[in-house]
C-alpha cells in the first residue's frame, strides 16, 4: 500500500485540484474529478488520504424498514475499521434522498484519525458534522435517515463514486473546488510535477497582477517567462 508521508500530504494539500486535475488529464486520466460532489461548507479544511470504501444498494422494507430485525451493521462497522489517515468513500448510487451518515458517525471517524468523508449522496446534521472539523463532501445536505433509501451492504471493495472508479487505497485529495481520484503507483509522480505547475502558476499570478501579459506567460511558458521564473525562484531562495 502506497505511504502517504507527511510530506507528500503537505505537497498534495498544497497544490489543490484544480492543479492535480491538469496534471492527471496530461497523463490521460480525465475521468478522476469526482461529479456533483461538494464541501458540507465552503471553509472545509483540504483533504488527503487513502480510499477506504463503503458500498450500498436499494433497501427494501423486510430488510430495512422499521420493523426489520434483520439491519444491516455494516454502516457502523464502517466507522470502526476505517483506518486512521483514510478518507471513507462511500457509493451511494448518486441517490442523496436519504443521509449517507451524520454527525455521530462521522464525529467516530474524526476520533480515530481518519482523513473525511465523501460521498455521492446525502449527509445529515451538517451543522454537527462542521463542529467535528472532519472534512465532509456530499450531493447536498439530506435530513432523512439512511435506511429509508439505502443498505450498507459491502465494505473496502472497488466502488462507484461521484462517477468516477473508486478503489481502496486510491490517494483522494478534497479542496473546495472538487475531489480528486490519483492512482497510488503515480501519485509521487504527480505530486512532483503538480508542485513545480504549482509554484510556477504562483510566479504567474504575481506577474499578471503586475499587468504583465499571458502571451508567452501561460499557459505556455515562452523562453522570457522561463528565465524570468527561475530569477523569481533564485530571489525566493529556490522555494516558491
């Protein structure tokens, strides 16, 4: 299993989707952008982790309805074995008329260390979820419990989120922009050269807001803008 250390956390944090998300379609991987997936709130912190995935299908009232006594335990497993640093994705088949989880649940999985929570669904008590610090993602808020609309019927195997292909030990990186899907063999890789695009984007800002022009700027970077970069670069002390 891929190690996410401290360092390439702090890299992937840094650097943002909207910069993995270029660097992923230049290595052909454009269905990585989770769809219609979004921070409970706008100040959500950034988020990195390793996928740990939940899966559930359609319930039915003899399995899950009020009188059932055969419910299903794996939601509540769920917050139990996610492991510390993992980001807990759950397929919810895009259907947000019932909460994937609440405040409870995902206040267990801020307790263990775990990295989020996303899901193509709904989250109840969003308020209390936003109180835990956890970063949460979803379709949109959802107040109905979850056996209404859904059983928890797998844990940790390959799954469907926001439309994208979602396996365990995926890296997922959340901003409030998007949540990003990196295969683990590439990640490094991708870190690497979304951080040089990163710091490169940076000395761009500074110079448009100077009133510099993007021709020769970006997105293509003529030979002026190049030596004027690594000058930028030097002044910083090679750091961006």
């Amino acid at each position: 299993m891929t190690e996410l250390t401290p360092e390439l956390r702090d890299v992937l944090a840094r650097v943002g989707t909207s910069t993995l998300t270029g660097v992923l379609n230049r290595r052909g991987l454009r269905s990585m952008t989770l769809y219609d997936v979004w921070p409970i709130r706008p100040d959500t912190p950034r988020m990195v982790g390793l996928a740990f995935t939940m899966r559930f299908i359609p319930s039915r009232e003899d399995k899950d309805g009020p009188t059932s006594t055969n419910r299903s335990m794996v939601q509540p497993q769920a917050m139990e074995e996610c492991p510390p640093g993992h980001v807990l994705m759950v397929d919810s088949r895009g259907d947000s008329r019932a909460a994937s989880a609440g405040d409870l649940y995902v206040g267990r999985l801020k307790a263990r260390g775990c990295s989020g929570i996303v899901t193509d669904g709904g989250l109840r008590d969003t308020d209390g979820i936003a109180k835990t610090g956890l970063p949460a993602y979803c379709r949109r808020p959802s107040s109905p419990p979850s056996p209404i609309i859904h059983r928890p019927i797998d844990l940790n195997l390959p799954i469907a989120c926001g439309g994208v292909a979602v396996y365990p030990g995926d890296v997922i990186v959340g901003d409030r922009d998007a949540v990003v899907v990196i295969p683990p063999d590439i990640v490094v890789a991708v870190a690497e050269e979304a951080l040089a695009n990163y710091e490169y984007e940076e000395f761009a800002e500074a110079e448009v807001a100077r009133g510099r022009s993007l021709k020769g700027l970006f997105p293509v970077a003529g030979d002026e803008a190049k030596r004027d970069y690594d000058a930028w670069k030097k002044a910083r002390g090679g750091k961006a």
